[in-house]
C-alpha cells in the first residue's frame, strides 16, 4: 500500500506541474525497488512531460531488461530515438527483437532499413539478404532496397542494375523495379535505355507520373507541341493526381517549356510547383539560420584552430590515406561539374556526394554546433577512422580522392579539425543563375528555402558569409571556381584548378563530358556535354519575373 501511494504522489506532482518533487519521490522509491516497474513506467512519463529524451531513454531501457521482448516499451523506445535520428540505435532494438523471432523477416527488413539509414551498408544488405532467405511477400521491395544500396551508396551501378533486371524477371509487373532502373541508366548517362526504362514503367502503371515526368528530364523538348507536353498537362489538369505528383508534373512542365523559349510559361509552372511544394515543405526561417550560421561561426573561430586538441592520431588502418578534396558551396553551382572535370584526370578519383557528415553531424549533433566540442572531443579519432574506411573504397586510380557535398560547407570546421591537410574548392556562380537554378529543381524537406526565390537568395548570401568566415582562417587550403568564368575561358581555369592540387595539365580534364561513370545529381545530363554558355546569364530570360517580384 505504501509502494502505491508513493507512486500515486509522484503521479500527484506530475499532474501539478512539480516535475522535479515528482522525480525526486521516484528516485527515492528506485532506491530501495530497483525494479519497480511502475516507477519507472511513471519516471518515463514524467521525461516525456519535461521533454527530457535522456531520462526517458534510461527508464525504457531499464523497462526493456526487466521485461525483455516488450513491443511495447521497444516501440517507445525506437520512436524516441527516431525522434532524434539515432537510426543505428533503432536497427539495434529490431536486431535485439529478433534474437528472439528468428523466423520474423519484418523484423530483419526493419534491421536492414535502419542500419542503411546509419551509413551501415554492408550491415544492410547483409540483413536485407537474410530476409530473402527467410521469405517475405512482396519481395520485390527487397530487391528494390539493395539496388538502391549497390547504385546510391557503393557507387556500383552493374550491380544495382544486375539485381534489378533479376527482380524485373520475376516481377515483370512492378514499376518501381523499372522505375529505379532508369534512374540507373540515367546517372551512367544512357539516354535510350533510361528513357525506354521510364516509359515502360508509366506503360505498367499509367498512375505512375513521376516517371512521365521524368522523361521530360531526359531531352530537350524543341516544340510545345510535343506529345510528352500534351501529356503531363493533362495529368496536371486531372483530379486524380496526388500533391506530390502534381508537384513534380508541374516541375516537369516548368522545364519543357524552357525547352522552348517559353518563358513566362515555364516561370509561371515553376512558381506553382514552388507554391504546391510549400504546402509540404517546413518553412525556411531566415532568422533561425542566420543564428545556426553565426553559431558555426563563433565556435569554430580562430581560438578554436589555434588551440585545438592536437590532430587526430592517425594510428588506426587507415593512417596513410591523403585527405580528400573537398567539393563544395551553394547547390547548382558547379560542383558536379567541378568534380566531373577533375574525374577526366588520371591521377584522381571521385567519390562523388556523400553524406557522411551531414549523417554523422545530424545523428550525433543535433544541436550542432553547440555540443559539437563535446562529440569531437570524445569520437574525433573513430569519426576520422569511420569516414576514411568510407569514402576510400572509392579510390580506384592515383592519388587524390574527391567528396563532393555541396552543403559540406556548414561542416568544413569538422572536417578541418578531422583533417588539418584537406583541401577545399568552393564552387561559384552568379547569384540569380544560381538561385534560379534551384528554384527551378525539387529539392525536399533539408532545402525548404528553394521554394522562394527570397529565401534561396538569403540562403545564398549567408553561404557566402560563411565561406568567407572559413577563408579568414585557412585561405590557402580554399579554392574559388567559378562556373562563369569557366566557360569563357575553359583551359586556364581548369589548369588553375589543377594547380591548386599539385597536378599537371591532362588535355582529358577539357573532355570531361566523355568520362564514364556514374553521376546521381540534376546536373547527370550537363555534364554528360561539352562546355557551353548559354546557363550564364540564364536570369535574363526570367529577368521580367524578377523585377515582378521586386528582385531586381
């Protein structure tokens, strides 16, 4: 009885709004009833109610060994940790779950999806392979899951294209198995077996209009009386078609008619796009990220680089790999194209983008910069060892290895604190050009600010702000190529370039656009060309718009 009532007056404080009485009576009563699982049922509660994720965590997991197996409290607990993007944290309670249901393969399938959410992708497909060996329906999204894994993360494209086809042969029906193959076909540069590829996936399934829309991306449409015209305008214009659809339709129309010279049609199927897109993105909030910027700023200032802890020991298995390039800036400004040059060279190899920080800094850091020191100080030699052992099986000829991540810019005082000797090339390119450019792409919930043109401007600018705060501390080691004036004067440019890094002139780096291999940006088909000029200056065309919304 008294147990009770000691229970029922932390509940009674609880209620009041006296958290921390409340938590004190638990604790006491813990004391003396380690396993009290009522106690602790309400010690989680009171950690919810107080927002204090720490707390809670402890208490589940002292639930979960008392009652092993509970879906109850690992449910909690993998919802928590979702919360906070621990996605390793979350395939661990799965793979803990089915220790004990050897024969679950939902259980393996959930495993294996959060361990390729963790950047654990050997892990992953080792799961994903167990689940095929147990048997599971719709197996296809199986298959579906390592061809993704094989193209977007291992940068092994035959395989992904391999286990697809495979996939394909058993489920000839499913148009996501097309789907994702033109997607591959895409980013190796093979227009007729990425468009067929589309087009027989929207032939299985005529709801399937991401892939009418992006046949649009494929080719440059010369007349608006193309039928694929015709076609999206009609889904657009029908109320069968989810948001998300119309969205990517209208983007899709925004491009065609610049196709054509449409102008103030594919500015106005933009603006929609934007507006519709709006309606699910979170709301870019201008203040918030001048305060994260001048955040990163003041912790990462020259007290910091001047008595930093000294550089990483480099004793680990991966001691003796070069720091690789670092490719960065605003989206749309050059970057692939930067990185697609340099791929022409015999002495590098490309690593293309890759989300190690942004994955480790938002899984680890969520209040990133302000308990940056603290994770550095205790995970800086594991971090370095993790992201070598990742990105250097990328290294397939010479020397040097790029990472081309444009929003590595927020990230550039990790990853110089990681590697003091690593080398930056900030990607440039005028400010309406490039700005419009993103507008003009999708680009999800990360890039909220793409949705208006203010926004992406002040985005613009306080990236600019910020790579002139890192200029201040390591210009030497800071590279600014400018996509401008790159192609009006191509050959001097890119032998700066190479100069920059310690390399000699190759005539390859000019035929940068014969290069063959795999390119997963909006830039696959630019770079799959020769250099041309008529994206510099691209805002003219639009320049009516801008005025219209007070931007010039």
């Amino acid at each position: 009885m008294k147990r009770e009532l000691t229970v029922n007056e932390a509940l009674r404080l609880l209620n009041a709004n006296r958290a921390l009485e409340g938590c004190g009576v638990l604790d006491k009563l813990l004391l003396k009833s380690p396993n009290d699982i009522q106690a602790h049922q309400v010690m989680v509660k009171l950690a919810f109610k107080t927002k204090n994720l720490t707390l809670a965590e402890k208490h589940l997991k002292i639930l979960l060994t008392i009652q092993p197996g509970s879906d109850h409290y690992a449910n909690s607990l993998i919802e928590l940790y979702c919360q906070q993007n621990r996605w390793f944290d979350v395939a661990s309670i799965y793979l803990d779950l089915a220790q004990s249901q050897t024969e679950n393969p939902m259980l393996l399938f959930n495993c294996a999806y959060y361990m390729k959410l963790a950047g654990k992708f050997d892990e992953a497909l080792v799961y994903y392979n167990k689940v095929l060996n147990l048997g599971i329906n719709d197996q296809y999204e199986v298959y579906l899951n390592i061809a993704i894994i094989y193209s977007e993360h291992l940068s092994d494209p035959d395989k992904a294209i391999n286990i697809l086809t495979h996939a394909i042969s058993i489920y000839p029906d499913q148009d996501s198995l097309l789907y994702n193959l033109a997607n591959v076909y895409e980013q190796l540069g093979n227009k007729e077996k990425a468009i067929s590829s589309f087009k027989a996936a929207f032939n299985k399934n005529p709801q399937n209009y991401d892939a009418l829309a992006r046949q649009a991306d494929i080719y440059k449409i010369s007349q608006k009386t193309d039928d694929l015209i015709s076609k999206m305008a009609n889904v657009y214009h029908s109320d069968n078609i989810s948001l998300s659809n119309k969205i990517n339709i209208a983007y899709a129309l925004g491009k065609s008619h610049d196709d054509c010279g449409e102008y103030f049609l594919a500015f106005d199927f933009y603006q929609q796009a934007n507006n519709l897109d709006q309606q699910i993105l979170p709301q870019y909030n201008k203040k918030s990220h001048e305060v994260y910027v001048n955040k990163v700023i003041n912790t990462f200032n020259k007290s910091w680089f001047e008595t930093l802890k000294q550089p990483v020991n480099k004793q680990g298995s991966h001691a003796d790999c070069q720091a690789p390039i670092f490719i960065c800036g605003m989206f749309r400004s050059g970057s692939t194209l930067c990185e697609q040059i340099l791929a022409g060279h015999s002495q590098i190899s490309i690593g293309g983008e890759q989300e190690f920080f942004h994955r480790t800094i938002v899984n680890n850091c969520a209040d990133y910069p302000s308990n940056v020191s603290e994770y550095l100080t205790i995970n800086k030699e594991n971090m370095l060892d993790e992201y070598l052992k990742e990105i250097n099986q990328f290294r397939k000829k010479g020397n040097l290895l790029t990472d081309k991540r444009p929003d590595n810019f927020l990230y550039l005082g990790v990853i110089k604190t990681l590697m003091p000797e690593a080398k930056i090339i900030w990607t440039r390119r005028s400010m309406l050009d490039n700005c419009l450019s993103v507008f003009f792409l999708r680009l999800g919930a990360s890039m909220a600010y793409a949705t208006k043109l203010e926004n992406t401007i002040h985005f613009y600018q306080q990236q600019e702000k910020l790579m002139n705060h890192w200029q201040t501390l390591f210009a030497e080691d800071i590279y600014e190529f400018n996509y401008d004036e790159l192609v009006e004067e191509p050959e001097s440019n890119i032998k700066n370039l190479l100069s920059f890094i310690d390399l000699p002139w190759e005539n390859s780096c000019l035929q940068f656009h014969q290069v063959e291999n795999q390119v997963k940006t909006a830039s696959v088909w630019q770079v799959r060309q020769p250099l041309y000029k008529s994206a510099s200056g691209r805002w003219k065309n639009y320049q009516h718009c801008l005025k219209n919304l007070a931007l010039i």
